[in-house]
C-alpha cells in the first residue's frame, strides 16, 4: 500500500503534502472537506484527472484532520494505491430518517459478497439516524464483517452536509466502501474520555431517534437547565454536553448528541435512537479527559490489528470534541500519532457521528458520538 497526499485551500490552491506518483495506480481517493469547496465540481475534476482510475469518496466536515494538524475551510486529498486488495462502493440515498434502516441494510446487502474483509461508511450527516442505519447494517452482515466509519459534517452549523463519489458533493447520500481481499488487515478502535454527572433520569416519552420527554418534562427544557449561558447558541451549545445510557445495561455507555431542536413541542433529535424507558444521563469534559481518550482509541485500534505497524489511519473525531478542545484540539492527534508511529499516513474529519465496534475484534457496529474513532489500514 503507498499513500499520497494534497490540500487545497483558496489562498493556495492545491499543495501536494508528498508525491508517490500514484496516478493511474491509486484506486480509492479520500476528500474530507468544507461543504462549499466539495459542492465545486472543478475541485473534483481536477483530482479525478490525478487518480483516472481510482473511486473518489470523501464528505463535508466540521474540520479536516491532516496528519497532526486540523485545518477549516480546506480539502484534505489522500489517494491510496491497494497492491492485493479490491474496492466496491454502494450508495444510497436517504429520503427521510425513516429509511435509514433500509438504507444500511440495502448497502450491506450489495456488498456482502466473497473475499468482503471490511465496510467503510460516509454517511449524510444531519437527515439520518445513525443507530437505525447501524442497525440495518448488522441484521445483513450478521456480525461477520466489521464495519467503521462516520455521519458527515457541517462545522456547528448543522445545516447542510454533502457526500462525494467521483462528482461534486450531494445531499441525502450514504456512501459504503467494501474492501475485498486476504491481504488487508484492518484494526479500529473508538473512545470518548466524557464524565457523566448529576442523576440518572428516565426518558418518559421518546420515537426513535426524537427525545420528547425526560422524567415527565420537555426534553429541551431540561437541557435548558443546565446549559445556562449556552442557551442563545442551541443546538450546536448542546455539544457540550450529550448524554448517555446502557442499552439493556450493558457495561458499554452509548453516547448520543444533538442534531436539532423544536422549540414547539420542547422534543430534540439525536444521531441516533433513545430508547424510551432509559435511564440517561448528562454528560460533560475536560481536555485532558478527552486527549487520554484519543490516546486509548489508538491504542485499542493497535491491538486489533495485532499490534502492527499501519500504513494508513482514518481518523473521526466528533465536533463536540473539537468544540471542547478548542486551541488543544491538535493534542488528541499527536498522542494518536506517538502511537501509530511516523511512518502511518493520516487521514480524517471531525463528524456529526462515529461508527465502530466498541471493543478491539468485535464485528458488531454501532453508532457513537464524542468519541475519537480510528480505522487503521495495512496490507500484508
């Protein structure tokens, strides 16, 4: 596996970051980037005429991740030769949140096919519920295959995310990567770092992925509560705090963040289901918590590749961490990078949600937020 790298920005242009001269060699392309460069079919075009033969996949972001460093308003280009190893991408569209189940199933389904090894997912960021698409995903593949990826992203705007394949970024796409061959190792590995507080609170009333009420009140007037001067910037303030619960009470905490609020009835929407019934909790972070998190998600993504050295990481990282981190946002990439070691190309963006296992050689995805998810690559 060889790896090459540009960015571009509207001050320079495009800027190649290393040259292998992967041309007609490379068969997947990378673009993780600012929604409004990524909807401009000339930036695809020209990295089309680079990398002739290779699939271009890629997403809008809440910030690129560039080796350790985190640009805005960039495109993050990694183009990627596999020597022994097959892609096929699927795509969907999702014509409301409702399909999201039919979604992930569909796309497994189209993939699940001999020599299969792993399923990468770019996935519409804002009109999908992540869990439910997770959910399809796992009913087709059954736990036999592992599946990593991420929801797209809108810096904190939370209005528009687009989804690249091989033309300019679209709306209401989801996008799965399928990765063929005995010779690609994958390792993943997904940590938060947040620490839950005050008391566990049941969700009295709640569809899906829609939270309507918490101990017998309005969700949002709860959140409202607690984010005292944070209030004026709903919904993107609620990033900073997101909760969390245990599924059947398992020993695993899901996290689950804010997409969007309705004022009207007092309900907010999350990436991904609540299930009525839960008790949930609050959930808040310092730095350091969050940097040591980063660190242990590469750890983990480490040892399920047997503790190999990667050729190439795919970093999601979700924006409520990149809004807490703020000038230390750079930190949780350099431990990763003291991990993996110099010679691992890194690639990624900061998310609206992260898609992993939860536990090193678990097949069984689901859908998490604020967490740093890793998806390690090496072809042997």
């Amino acid at each position: 596996m060889k790896t090459e790298q540009s960015i571009y920005s509207e001050a320079r242009g495009w800027v190649k970051k290393s040259d292998n001269h992967l041309g007609n060699l490379a068969k997947l392309v990378f673009l993780f980037g600012h929604k409004d460069l990524l909807k401009n079919q000339l930036h695809i075009d020209y990295v089309r005429s680079l990398y002739p033969l290779a699939e271009v996949v890629g997403c809008s972001t809440s910030g690129e991740i560039f080796n350790e460093e985190v640009y805005n308003n960039n495109i993050i280009c990694t183009a990627v030769w596999f020597e022994n190893t097959q892609i096929e991408i699927a795509r969907e569209q999702v014509d409301s949140m409702d399909d999201s189940t039919k979604v992930g199933h569909n796309l497994a389904e189209r993939l699940d096919k001999e020599g299969l090894v792993h399923i990468m997912i770019l996935s519409e960021g804002l009109n999908i519920n992540g869990s439910e698409l997770t959910n399809g995903i796992n009913d087709k593949l059954n736990n036999r295959i592992s599946v990593t990826g991420g929801l797209a992203g809108d810096q904190a705007n939370f209005s528009e995310t687009v989804i690249v394949h091989n033309r300019a970024g679209e709306k209401n796409l989801v996008l799965a990567i399928g990765f063929y061959g005995h010779h690609l190792k994958i390792g993943y590995g997904s940590v938060g770092g947040w620490d839950s507080f005050g008391v566990d609170r049941e969700v009295t009333r709640s569809k899906g992925n829609i939270l309507y009420e918490v101990d017998g009140q309005p969700a949002l007037d709860l959140y409202k509560k607690y984010l005292g001067v944070h209030v004026a910037d709903l919904p993107a303030s609620a990033l900073l705090f997101p909760i969390s619960f245990r599924p059947n009470n398992s020993e695993t905490a899901i996290v689950r963040t804010v997409l969007s609020i309705n004022e009207a009835d007092g309900s907010m929407v999350f990436a991904g289901d609540i299930p009525q019934g839960e008790n949930i909790r609050l959930m808040k972070a310092n730095a350091n918590r969050l940097i040591d998190g980063a660190s242990d998600a590469a750890e983990m993504s480490r040892v399920s590749l047997r503790n190999s050295d990667p050729d190439l990481a795919v970093l999601i990282s979700c924006v409520g961490r990149k809004l807490v981190l703020k000038q230390k946002v750079e930190e949780e990439l350099e431990v990763i990078r003291e991990v993996l070691g110099n010679d691992t190309t890194i690639t990624g963006f900061y998310s609206y949600g992260e898609i992993s296992p939860t536990k090193p050689f678990e097949q069984h995805c689901e859908l998490h937020n604020q967490t740093m998810t890793i998806t390690l690559f090496k072809e042997v």
